[in-house]
C-alpha cells in the first residue's frame, strides 16, 4: 500500500462545477500538508498548504482530516485553467528529521 | 526574481557517460532536494541536503551522487547513466525541512 494515496482519474468536469479530490495518508505522524499543482510535465506549483482548521483560498478549499488520516481539496466554479494533475503531499518525520511524500497525482480536465 | 534554477533542460546521453545536472536556488534555502518523476509513480527522493556539506540519501539514491559546497548549489551527478535512469528530474528547495518547496523547470534526461 502507498503511503499517500490518491485516485489518479482523470475527473472530466463542466466549466462552473465543483470538484473534489481526496488523499489518504498512512502515518499517522504526519505533521505537514500541502496540495500541489502540475501543469503536463512541468514543475510542481505550490497550490495551498493545508491547516487543522481548513482553509480557503479564493475557489479553493483545503480540509484535513486527522482522524481518518485524509486532506481534501475542493475547487468551486471550475475553469478551464485550473485543467492540471493536482499533487498530495505529506511531511512526515523520518530518522530524526522529516521527509516529504508525494501522491501520485489526480488529473482534472475541465471541459467547456 | 526568486527562483530555482536546472541546467541542463533537456539531455541525450549514452550509457556509462558521466553526466551532471546543476541545481541552483537564490533564495537563501538551507534545504535542497532532488527528485525523480515517473509515469505511475509519482515524484521519489534521490538524495537531499539539510544544508551546506550535510546530505543524505532519499529513496532512490542508487547511481546517483551530490555535493553541497555551498548553500546555493546542489549538482546532481549520474556517474554512469544507465538506460533505467531515463526520468523527468526535479530540483526544489525550501526554507526548511517542514517549509513548503519551490521546484526548478526540470530537466529531461534521456539515456541511450
């Protein structure tokens, strides 16, 4: 089982809808949360970080779930520009220190 | 403009010719980071710098080395390419350990 999982899609949804990805995380340890976006093989592009409390960001809104060791994204009103895979990662402690990991991706493709 | 930086972009090589990508960031990070990125299994640590002369190895650091002689570079160096080394390559960097990472443009390497 991977660490951080995420449903890879992709997810084809109309311009103006809203849409929501998901990602589970393993280790309990886990202290830090982000959502990245990558454009086709570009570099990754910090989207948001994610906050125990949930936060928001124009269109964009970030929850954690500690419980059920998940953090979501929801992007309302969908664009055609927000078309990219979208990266879940995890900041957990390794070895006296911290590592970073990264989800596979999930693909969004908004239509028009 | 703060940024981090990969040279080369693109690359063709051959097996077994030393190769090395340059990685560099003005941004004053401490943390530096190489990773890998391949289809279906997302974005893996070769090798990571906590700081100036301190390194150590991520994941998949086999046929792989680095060096940090000062803050502001981390070369990656393939010593003896092998075709299984063929990957879309990232640099980032961060403020520290837990921070959020800036990535380079990525440099595609190609081994023949």
């Amino acid at each position: 089982r991977k660490e951080v999982e995420q449903d890879p899609g992709p997810f084809n949804v109309p311009e103006g809808a809203t849409v929501a990805f998901n990602c589970t995380y393993s280790n309990s340890a886990s202290q830090s949360f982000f959502w990245y976006r990558q454009d086709c093989r570009k570099e990754p592009k910090l989207l948001m970080s994610v906050y125990s409390s949930g936060n928001e960001d124009g269109r964009f809104t970030a929850q954690l779930n500690r419980a059920s060791q998940y953090i979501s994204l929801l992007i309302r009103d969908s664009k055609l520009s927000d078309s990219a895979t979208y990266l879940c990662v995890v900041n957990r402690p390794r070895a006296g220190t911290y590592k970073y990991i990264f989800g596979t991706g999930t693909r969004l493709k908004v239509l028009a | 403009e703060a940024q981090v930086t990969q040279n080369p972009r693109y690359l063709i090589t051959v097996t077994g010719k030393k190769l090395t990508v340059t990685c560099s960031q003005n941004m004053n990070h401490e943390y530096m980071s190489w990773y890998r990125q391949d289809p279906g299994l997302g974005l893996r640590q070769i090798y990571y710098s906590m700081n100036v002369e301190v390194t150590d190895k991520g994941d998949v650091p086999e046929g792989y080395k680095v060096s940090r002689k000062e803050k502001r570079n981390f070369p990656l160096i393939l010593e003896s390419p092998s075709p299984n080394q063929t990957s879309l390559y990232f640099c980032a960097s961060s403020f520290g350990i837990q921070e959020t990472q800036y990535f380079g443009p990525g440099t595609r390497l190609l081994v023949l």
